[in-house]
C-alpha cells in the first residue's frame, strides 16, 4: 500500500463531519468491506465506538489519494451498499 495523502477537499470535509484523520487513515489500511465506486475510486469502511466512518480513495502515482469522508449509521451504510456490516 503506497502513503495516503488527504486532497484539500477531503481535509475540509473531515472536519466539518467530525472525521477524524486517524480514523480515515486506518479505515483506508484495515477497512472491514471495500466497494468499487464512480471513477475507479474504492469505499472503504470501519466501526469506530458508536459511529461507523466511510472513507472515499482513489490511487493516484502509487499514492493513496483520500478523496472524502463520513460518518454514518448502520442502515446508511447498507445504502450505500456495503454487506459485512
């Protein structure tokens, strides 16, 4: 797995949800279900205490490019497809 890295957009949207980097980090190295979205770019999830935080990659020169993230609940990760909940 190449670094990750955080677009300006991402960092923003973090923040303004409440995502905390450390949670996306590892929600991107140890995701419980990963899910081929738009643009060739995966969703990766994990629970974390009461909430559940859904990360949005892509790979860009062998970097891991984290795109955006959130923090969900159980029936809106089922949503948005993931099974191994």
């Amino acid at each position: 797995m190449g670094r990750i890295i955080f677009s300006k957009h991402a960092l923003r949207r973090a923040r303004e949800r409440g995502v905390d980097d450390n949670e996306v980090i590892n929600t991107v190295e140890q995701p419980v279900e990963v899910l081929d979205v738009k643009y060739g770019r995966k969703a990766g999830f994990k629970h974390f205490d009461c909430d559940y935080v859904v990360a949005i990659y892509e790979t860009r020169n062998g970097e891991i490019v984290v795109v955006t993230s959130v923090k969900v609940d159980k029936k809106r990760l089922e949503r948005y497809g993931f099974r191994r909940i």
